[in-house]
C-alpha cells in the first residue's frame, strides 16, 4: 500500500469514528463531518498533497453541510405540520349502546369543525349530533 492510500485510509477511518462518538445534533453537523472526510480524501488523491487535501476537505465540508442543513429544514417544516395539525383536532367520544365508546375525530379549520366523512359543523358538534350523523351505535 501506498503512503497516500493509508494516509487516506486513516483520515476517513478516523472521521467515521468522531461521527459515531460525537454525536452530531444535526443533519448538517453530520453532513459537514462526513463531507470534510470525503473532500479530504478525494483531495488528496487527486493532488498527492497537503493543500490538495485540506482544500478538498473544506468543500466536502461545505457541501456536506448545505446538503444537512436543507434536511434539518424539512425535518423542521414536518414537525411544524405536525404540530400544526394536532393543535387542529379534537375527539368526541361517542358512548354506544353497549357501554363502548367511539372516539369521532374533527379537524377544525377556521371556526368550522369538519368531520370523518367531510361533514361539517359550525360549532364543536355535541355527541348527540354526531350520533346522528351515524357515528357510533
């Protein structure tokens, strides 16, 4: 084996390791590290030298963190929805006949309440309505 193969070899062995002990919070921190080590790498097989691979591993670096950074958004945006979605829903509990209970979902959007099957109510509907409505027995 080469010099440079090996010197390759423990720069992205090394860096696999600080990703799993480190503990990145974040796509983009991963993102930055797995990228800096491949950047380092590919610079230094494509220069043979140290500025070959401290350039390589800044852009890894960079794209590697763009790259994270844009999955920590959706991941954001999706938990934001999420979120979003909750706060927007409330469950009436329908007692049937027998005892049980029907949990009857309503998504509320603006001041009207829209049911399961699209119906809707211009006030929190009572478990009554909904028992007419046919939910529950």
């Amino acid at each position: 084996m080469s010099k440079d193969l090996v010197t390759i070899l423990m720069v992205v062995a090394v860096s696999v390791a600080l990703a799993f002990s480190a503990g990145c919070e974040s796509d983009a921190q991963t993102g930055a590290l797995i990228g800096t080590a491949a950047g380092a790498g590919i610079g230094q097989l494509a220069g043979g030298d140290t500025k070959s691979t401290l350039i390589g591993a800044a852009v890894g670096g960079g794209a590697g963190y763009a790259l994270g950074n844009e999955g920590d958004k959706k991941k954001a945006a999706a938990e934001r929805e999420s979120i979003r979605r909750q706060m927007n829903t409330v469950t009436v509990n329908i007692t049937n006949s027998n005892g049980s209970i029907t949990p009857v979902t309503l998504r509320k959007q603006g001041v009207v309440y829209i049911g399961p099957r699209g119906e809707t109510y211009t006030s929190l509907p009572t478990e009554q309505q909904l028992k007419q409505a046919g939910y529950g027995f």
